[in-house]
C-alpha cells in the first residue's frame, strides 16, 4: 500500500465489486444465450469468482481501519483535550484566587 494513493485504492475497490457483481449478475441470469455462454465458461467464470474472493479478503485484511481508532487521530485529540484540560485549570484556579483577595 505504500505509495499508493487512497482514491486510487478506493476506485479499485469499486472497480473490483462492480466485476464481481458482473460475474454474478452472469452466473445467475434468466436470459438463455448468457446461460449457454455461462455454461460453455463455468469453469473460468468460477475461477475468476474464486480469485476476486481472494483477493478481496486479502486486501481487506491488509488495509488499517478508517475511523477515530487511528492512532493519527488519537493522538492529536488526545494532545488537544490535555492541553484544553490544563487551560480550563489554569482559569477557575485564577477566577477563584480573584474571588478568595476580594473577600
């Protein structure tokens, strides 16, 4: 995946499922010349199915999630709630030694 773009793994991805869906589509169809071609391919057309399944399964092992579990997002927020945390500190602290010299 390395140098690889991700629209680029995402376009394939859908190029990927519109084939498969394809070979379905013609593996189960009703119109008699695509049963006889079917028929006449069974072979291939199983193979193929049988390669997209591998390799789908592959590449959905190999891809890290896309989601807020990531640690290029974790940390980042983390970082920021810390330091909003230490900010709101810093201000009641100041807020109620005003309000302790006052009285």
């Amino acid at each position: 995946m390395n140098g690889v773009k991700t629209g680029t793994i995402d376009y394939l991805e859908t190029e990927l499922k519109k084939i498969r869906k394809g070979l379905y589509d013609f593996q189960y169809s009703t119109n008699i010349y695509q049963n006889k071609a079917y028929q006449n391919k069974e072979k291939d057309v199983q193979a193929m199915l049988t390669e997209l399944e591998s390799y789908s399964a592959q590449n959905s092992v190999a891809q890290p999630s896309r989601g807020f579990l990531q640690p290029k997002v974790l940390i980042p927020v983390g970082i920021v709630t810390v330091v909003l945390a230490i900010a709101a500190l810093v201000i009641i602290r100041k807020r109620k030694q005003k309000k302790d010299k006052i009285i």
